[in-house]
C-alpha cells in the first residue's frame, strides 16, 4: 500500500488549507483596490456614456 486512509484525508486538509489562503488573498487584495477599481469602473462608465 502506498498511502494509508490517514495520509489521504492529510491531503484533503491540505488541500482545503490551500484554498482558504488563496481566498483570503484574494479578499485582502480587493479590499486594498477596491476604490481604484471602483474609480476604473466608473471612468469606463462615464466614458460610455450611460
């Protein structure tokens, strides 16, 4: 046998572990360019006219 039940459940920790981390970066990263992305967004809108 080459992984034991316990190794394999490890890795579906690790696995969620993972996806928590690039989630909250992705959240950190929006909250810090949130307002410059807002601005953009508003800068598109009003050049388009609507």
């Amino acid at each position: 046998m080459l992984f034991s039940p316990k190794e394999k459940g490890q890795g579906m920790v690790e696995y969620a572990l993972i996806i928590v981390l690039i989630a909250i970066v992705i959240i950190v990263v929006l909250t810090i360019l949130g307002t410059q992305i807002s601005r953009v967004f508003s800068q598109i809108s009003s050049a388009l006219g609507t």
